[in-house]
C-alpha cells in the first residue's frame, strides 16, 4: 500500500517537536522505507517522534524521522513495542 493522511494524527507537540500516530495497514518495514512519508514533508520535522502502528498484524513501532529535505522523509527503523500480556 501506500502512505495514506488519513492515518496521520499529531498528538502533540510545539515548536521544538512533534509527536504523531500512524496507524496503517502497512508493515513497519514499508512505512520506514525512505520517502514512504513524502507527502507529509510539510508536517514532519525532524527529530519528531511516529508510532507506527500496523493494523494489519498488530505490532506498534516508536521511530524518529532522521531527515526532511522538504520533498523526501525518513524516518528510522523503529523500536517495536512489545505487546506481551502474561496473565
């Protein structure tokens, strides 16, 4: 699939970063590719927080976005929350 506006919310944040939700069918591994986010290059700032949640699987990822040349995003491979339940 592709990226898709719908799915992006900022959830908070001001002049010195921002932190977004991402939820999407799309695996993490698709979202992370570099200029996967291209047509949120005017929201996204670098250095600004995404949880990336896959809809499709489950799984959540915490990335950072590593560069904005105004056109092309990329953002970092993610940190996967784990969603461990034991009892």
């Amino acid at each position: 699939m592709a990226y898709a506006a719908s799915g992006l919310t900022r959830v908070g944040g001001d002049s010195n970063g921002s932190l977004w939700m991402y939820r999407s069918a799309d695996a993490i591994a698709t979202v992370r590719a570099s200029g996967y986010f291209n047509n949120a290059a005017n929201m996204l700032g670098v250095r600004d927080l995404v949880i990336v949640q896959d809809t499709n699987v489950p799984t959540t990822s915490l990335c950072s976005v590593l560069s904005n040349t105004g056109s092309v995003v990329d953002i970092s491979d993610g940190t996967a929350v784990s969603e461990t339940d034991t009892d």
